[in-house]
C-alpha cells in the first residue's frame, strides 16, 4: 500500500505548494522572506510522516533544515531595503534579495486548473474520501480471469488404420479382458478415420494472487476441464446442457526471501523453461521446486539461472495387495511403499542486448519408478481383484509410448475352457530424459521476430529393454505389423520394434509479442518430430496428433488482437505417425480470448 501511494502524494504536495508560491508572486524586487509560514511547514512534513511517505529520521532532518533556512531569512529581513534607483545590471544585489519573475494571469490559472485536476484525480485513485470504505485485507489481494471460446475441427485420413487399440481407454476402464470368447464386447479401439466437426469448447480459469507478507505469496487458480487428465483445461460444450465441472489447477506457496532465491510449494505452474514438446502448456506439477538468478547488471547483459524440483507422480495405495509369500512360505499381504517420482534439475543463461535475447536452457528430467513390472502369478480365478504390480501402470496416459501387458494371470487347472485374462497395460522403457531448449528473440522494426528450438533425449531408451521378460510378455504396441513376437527369449529384434528415443521441435514466429491490443498481430510456423518413447506420452502437447507421441507434422497460426484484452486465435496442426501403421490427423481450431 505504501508503495502505492508514496510517490503520488509527494508529488501532489509538491505541485501544490509551487502553485500557491506562484499564485501570492508579485512583480516586485522583495528580500529574502519567511512568508510561507513555519507552522505550514512543519504540518506538511508531519503529514507526510503520518501517510508513510517519509520515515520519523527524514522527517527530524527537514524540520532541522526549515529552521536554519527560517533562521536566514529573518537575518537577511532585518537588513535594510535598498530604496534607491533600481541597480545597473552589472551590480550584484546584496545578500539575500530573491528576484521573483512575473507571472502572467493566464499562468496563474493554468497551473491552479492543471494542480486542482491532478489533486482530485490522486484523491479519486486513493479514495482520500472514504480510506476506509474497503478492509485493509482486501489491498493483498489480486484477481485474474481468462475465457477461451473454441471451435475445433479434428480431420482423419481415410487411408489411416482403424485397428489401433485405444490403450489410454483400455487402462482408464480396466483392468480389460483381452479373451474375446469371455469378453464378447472385445476391446477399445481408437476413432482413426471419421471427422469430428466444429466440435464447440470452452477454457475458463479464475485465480487470486495474494500477498502474505514481504517475500510470501500464495497462488491459487480454478480452472475448466472434462475429466481430471492433466494435459488440458478444455471442456466440451453440449451434453444435454448440463453443468460444468471447475477443478483445482494451482494451489502454491510461493518464498521470495531475496532477488536470487524464489520457492515453489504445492500444485504450481511449469516452474522450467520450455515448449510443448516435452510438456503441454496447460500442465501443472505437484511437487516443490527452487530457483536461483544471478542480477543482470553483467556488462554483456549475462545472467544465469537455475531450477531444481522434485514431483510425486503417484503414490502406491496404503491397502494395495500383495498376492505373493515371504521366506516362510505365508502371504505377503500388503505391498511395501512404492511412489513414482519426477526429479527436474536445469541450468540455463539469459543474453540480453539492445539488439537481440537469448534464452538457453539444458535440462534433465528423471521419471523414476514409472516403468511397468511384470506381476507375480496372480489367481483370477480365485477371485483376486488386484495383482502385484496393478500400482505400475500409469495412471493417465495418451497415446504413443511403447506398452506391454502387465499382469501374469495364473491358469484355472480344473477348467479347460477359455479363462478371463483381465489385464493392464504398462510402459515398458524407463524416462531419464536430456532436453536443451534455446529462445531467441530480435526486434525487427517496430515488430519481433522469435526462434525456439527444443531438442529431448531419453537416455534410458534401448530396444532390448522392451523385451527385458522375454516371450513372458512382450511388447504389444510400435511392433511391425502387430508382431507379438518382437522377443526371442529376452533377446529383442531390433528390427521388429518400431521406436525411437529422439525429439525436437523449431518454431518462428512474427509480429507482436501480444496481441491484446486492437489490430496487434502476429504469425507463426513450426515443424515437430517426436519419437515414440522420447518422452512420457502422458504429459506432452494434447492438441498435435490429438495428443501422446510418434508423431511428426507442420504447425501453422496466427493472432489478432479485437478490443482490449480480447484476442482472435487460429491454429493448423497436422501430423502424421512416426513409425507403425498409417494415422494421419489434421487438427484446425479457432479460438477466441479474453483475460485480465
């Protein structure tokens, strides 16, 4: 609040003592006076000190500096009064004569319309009237809004295969029996060759920003959505006209002891410098995070700047079942604890010139304890609901990563009949990812013109690790032609698994860095290559390919600014797959934006 008001009052105080000087000027020669009263002098700066613009220390050395200046000016007023012809240029006037200009009658009123226009204007902005209208509470607090209006068109390949199970749904709905002869109603398969037209959305977020104490801060947004997926915020119109669902998307402490520490605590934004290829835009993480900065009072503009986080991805159930026995042959019961980690560490430097910055980040993401297991035999047809490794399938995922089946379903002896075979679907690499991720910006004109470039490695990706269980369970997705047989007693066939650990992505973009100003403009293009097990398919950019990784395509959009605020958005994402069989998919939206 201080801080607000500070440099507003001052000036006020300012502006209004030089115009009542100018105001009571005369056209005379006069000596040094003491005509704007102590008294006034002394209740300017004790206002001052009570609206906290000055501390009691200033305010004690003004009032030592009035009183010697009062002091000279009642010396020099005892001097007398030269009454003789005015003195020739060339003499100097005696100590302490004050020469005041004249000051025309049309000055007068200008600078009283121009001090009475400026006092009234700070009074309305303050509310000097009422200060205490509103709860001082209510002065940490700051609220922001966003609206996304969205028509979507999702264009599919006629040539593309319509026989690509939908392995998200298969997992989301499970445990699914893959045996046709039990499960009549077979298995989920993804929509691959009809359009989806004009499909309407809409994205809503409202958030509070509220200052706790200096260096404390907390966060908090809700946000729309169809389900509790982490990727997106868009929730489809229609469904009858029934209500919309408004989930918690941020919920953080932020700590900001001085300029070179900054803490994150809770469900918080990205806290990482990056693009959708790794991450969505609209991803969250759990966790807590720390960041440190160099100031940038370099002489080549050079600061640097780190981040180090660590994110729960998931936790085992505290009753999750053990179907297995110890040492001494008696089940095992409950399963030790088991938690999937995120560990995100980056390093980068920022560049800034006058004629050009640069952002440059290398990073390395851990996804730790995310790979499937292969279960213990487990006992279906005893009536065991859950198997040992249940808690290893992921708990969201999209569409690309390399899968197989998780669970070793132990056969009913005494029924020679086909049996249920209820089975979850697990990742079958580890993610220790490489990522390096450049910006650059330049002005050109009086637009910008930007480069980003993103290139991930998964280090952890090797053919063989797919086939780490052998003809026990191979891998069931980014096989050549379907081909279950990609491993031959735990030796893989590189030839036969059809995946890769490699992405990157480039983008160009022209115009306005924003457009929420009218007729603000900008334009971009951006190609992507994603691998099918670069990274976790779970997390990566939902809109390209409709989500997940293999996928290789063109990015083209642009953005027009309305009104205030208030923004037009078009995008054509089309992408085709990487490796395995055809699945061609052109995604055109049109947005409309609105956000304080």
């Amino acid at each position: 609040m201080l801080k607000r008001t500070r440099a507003p009052l001052a000036k006020v105080l300012m502006a209004s003592t030089v115009g009542l000087s100018l105001l009571h000027a005369t056209p005379v020669l006069a000596q040094g006076s003491d005509a704007a009263s102590q008294n006034v002098t002394i209740n300017l700066i004790r206002l001052l000190v009570k609206q906290g613009v000055i501390s009691q220390k200033a305010a004690d050395a003004l009032l030592r500096e009035a009183e010697q200046e009062a002091a000279q000016a009642k010396k020099a007023k005892q001097q007398p009064v030269q009454t003789a012809s005015a003195p020739s240029v060339d003499t100097p006037p005696p100590a302490g004569t004050v020469r005041v200009p004249y000051v025309p009658e049309i000055v007068k009123n200008q600078i009283r319309d121009e001090v009475k226009k400026e006092v009234l204007q700070t009074a309305r902005e303050e509310n000097w009237a009422q200060p205490e209208m509103l709860p001082a509470w209510t002065k940490h607090f700051k609220l922001f809004a966003d609206f996304r209006f969205r028509d979507e068109n999702d264009l599919f390949s006629s040539k593309n295969d319509p026989g690509i199970i939908d392995y998200a749904t298969f997992n989301a709905n499970g445990p699914t029996d893959i045996t046709s002869f039990t499960n009549p109603n077979g298995i989920p398969f993804l929509n691959t060759t009809a359009d989806r037209l004009d499909r309407l959305s809409v994205r809503a977020r409202l958030g509070v920003d509220a200052t706790i104490t200096d260096g404390v801060r907390f966060g908090l947004r809700l946000a729309s959505g169809g389900d509790n997926g982490p990727v997106s915020t868009t929730q489809l119109l229609g469904g009858g006209f029934g209500k919309k669902d408004f989930w918690l998307d941020q919920a953080y402490l932020n700590i900001n002891p001085s300029h070179w520490i900054d803490a994150n605590v809770g469900r918080m934004p990205n806290p990482f410098v990056h693009t959708d290829l790794v991450y969505d835009p609209d991803l969250n993480f759990d966790g807590a995070a720390i960041s440190t900065a160099t100031k940038r009072d370099n002489a080549k503009g050079i600061s640097l700047f780190a981040t180090e986080g660590i994110f729960p991805v998931g936790y085992i159930g505290n009753n999750f079942p053990d179907h297995g026995v110890d040492t001494s042959g008696l089940p095992v019961g409950k399963r030790n604890d088991h938690t999937k980690w995120l560990w995100g560490n980056q390093i980068g430097v920022n560049w800034n010139t006058r004629n050009f910055d640069w952002r440059f980040a290398t990073s390395y993401y851990d996804f730790a304890s995310i790979q499937g297991q292969l279960s213990t035999l487990c006992p279906i047809y005893l009536g065991a609901k859950e198997c040992s490794t249940d808690y290893t399938r992921p708990a969201f995922m999209q569409k690309g990563n390399t899968l197989f089946l998780i669970r070793q379903i132990a056969v009913n002896p005494s029924n020679p009949n086909p049996q249920p075979a209820p089975q979850f679907a697990g990742l079958a690499f580890k993610y220790k990812l490489i990522n390096a991720t450049s910006e650059f910006t330049m002005p050109v004109g009086k637009y910008q013109l930007l480069f980003d470039f993103d290139y991930v490695h998964n280090l952890a990706y090797h053919w063989t690790v797919a086939c780490r269980y052998g003809l026990l369970s191979p891998p069931i997705t980014n096989v050549e032609g379907g081909n279950l047989n990609a491993c031959d007693d735990r030796k893989g066939n590189s030839a036969v698994l059809k995946s890769g650990p490699d992405g990157w992505y480039v983008t160009t973009t022209f115009g306005d860095t924003e457009t929420r100003t009218p007729w603000a403009w900008n334009v971009s293009v951006g190609y992507k290559y994603l691998e099918p097990d670069a990274v976790p398919d779970a997390f990566t950019d939902s809109d390209f390919h409709l989500g997940g990784t293999n996928a290789r395509g063109f990015i083209v959009g642009g953005s027009l600014g309305l009104f205030d605020n208030t923004w037009l958005t078009a995008r054509w994402l089309s992408a085709n797959e990487v490796y395995g069989p055809p699945m061609a998919i052109d995604v055109v939206q049109l947005d409309l934006n609105a956000g304080l």
